[in-house]
C-alpha cells in the first residue's frame, strides 16, 4: 500500500518538482555561461547565478512539498485524502517517505549541476577544475585528521540534518490545521513553525550549555575540546571561531523525534480540514 501511495505522491508532484529542477538547471546554465566569459562584473554575476540555485534548491523543494502536503492533507484536496480507506499514519508515511526521498535526490541533483558547472567555476576562483579529483582531495584531507568511519558519520549526520526540515514542516502543517489554528487557514501552520523556529532556538542554547564541547583540531587530528557557550558570550569578540559546539546535534534529533510523534498523535485523532 505505501508503494502505491508513493506512486500517487510522485504523479502529483512530479510537474512541481520538474519546474523547480528546470528553473535550477537553467539558472546554473546561464550562470555558468556567464562565469565563462571572464568579463569582469558579468562573470561575478554568472557565479552569482550558478550559486544562488545551488543554496536553494533542497530547501525550495523541501518548502514546495510541504505546501503541497498542507493542501492535499487538509486544503484543497483533503476530503480526498482523508476519505481513503487507510489509517492516517499510512498516509502521513507515505507522504513523509516521499519528501525524505525527493529531498536526498536534490541533494544529490545540487551536487550533479555543482560538478557540471565547476570546472568553469574553479577557472575563476583558481582551484582544481576537476571537480573528481577535488572531491578526492577533500576526502584524502578529511581521512589525514580524522578516522574514515567518523568522516562518514558526519556526512551521515549532515545528510539528516537536512531530512529533519520536512519533519518539522509537516509538524507544522498537520498541528497548524487542528482546531482552532485551522481557522487562520495557511497561517496557521506559519504560525506553528514560527512558534516550533524559537522554541528550537532555546533548546539548542539549553543543548549546547548542557553538552560543553566542541569539535576542534589538536595536535594536527580532530578532537573534542571543553567549549563553554557562556565563556564565549562573555569573551565577546574575543570568542573562538576555530571550534564547532556538538551539544545542539542531539537536541535538533531529540525535537525531530517529538515533531515526528506529535504529527502521527495528529494524523490519529485531531485531524481536521481547513
């Protein structure tokens, strides 16, 4: 059943997420022709427009989807959805499944048009124009400070960073459309999230106070160092830049967890239409 929901998810999504690839494919495209020509000013224009798509790409499709989930959950089409003969959280399964899914594939479409375009790029900037053998410099220089099963971890850990995003936006759809928020119409999810974007602001401060390390370089390897959030606000502009704070990772997976199981509490008994 989850198979046949996500082939429905894609037959209605797939025009929004081409136009979204399209205009990226052309932006990039035109970017990278521009960066071409060397010209002053029309070629930090192109770069401009090479990048610009890059950066937004997973976050517009990511957006684009979530909106979608709002108006076929509890919109536009909602009586549709929710008079299928499935529970509530097979549906919300199949949609999140669906939006975890299309958000690794533009992760890896903005790495595909980076490495299309690099070579033009790196012509500007000075660097290795072999976008292959530049990944394989990063790799080798990662594995020179750290161990290969940690630098995998991180890029695991980066790639679920990213899939919490559409957890906390169908959060924000799904507890936005329960009564009596439901009556704001869209701003009601907007407000939600609003709400969910500086809840999440204190409890990685909390987070960070309550896990005083960080991620830094010792002795030539990547280590773990006592950092202090309030030693840092007290140092000012004195404050250390050569250290990364570790304690907000768990906390940003503690509250995707909560805004996981809150939209499945959601999908089972508060559902309501806008």
């Amino acid at each position: 059943m989850i198979a046949a929901l996500l082939k429905h998810e894609w037959l209605r999504t797939r025009s929004l997420l081409g136009s979204i690839g399209a205009v990226a494919v052309l932006l990039v495209a035109a970017g990278t022709a521009l960066t071409a020509t060397g010209w002053p000013g029309i070629s930090l224009v192109g770069m401009l427009m090479v990048m610009a798509p890059l950066a937004a790409l997973v976050p517009a499709t990511q957006i684009a989807l979530a909106v979608h989930y709002w108006q076929s959950s509890y919109s536009r089409t909602g009586y549709f959805t929710q008079s299928l003969p499935l529970s509530g959280v097979t549906i919300y399964a199949a949609k999140l499944a669906w939006a975890l899914l299309v958000s690794l594939l533009a992760v890896l479409a903005t790495a595909g048009l980076l490495m299309a375009a690099w070579p033009v790029l790196a012509g500007q900037l000075g660097g290795e124009r072999n976008p292959f053998s530049l990944i394989r410099q990063m790799w080798e220089a990662g594995t020179a400070v750290t161990s290969t099963p940690v630098l995998i971890a991180g890029i695991l850990l980066f790639l679920g960073l990213i899939l919490i995003w559409p957890i906390q936006y169908f959060f924000a759809a799904s507890v936005g459309s329960e009564t009596p928020l439901n009556r704001l119409g869209l701003g009601g999810p907007v407000v939600v999230f609003l709400g969910l974007y500086l809840a999440s602001q204190v409890l990685v401060f909390l987070g960070m106070a309550a896990l005083p390390w960080g991620l830094t370089m010792v002795d030539g390897q990547l280590g773990i160092e006592h950092w202090s959030v309030f030693a840092e606000i007290a140092a000012g502009d004195a404050s250390r830049d050569d250290i990364m704070p570790v304690g907000f990772v768990p906390m940003l997976l503690l509250i995707g967890v909560v805004c996981l199981l809150r939209t499945v509490h959601s999908w089972r008994s508060r559902v309501s239409l806008v």
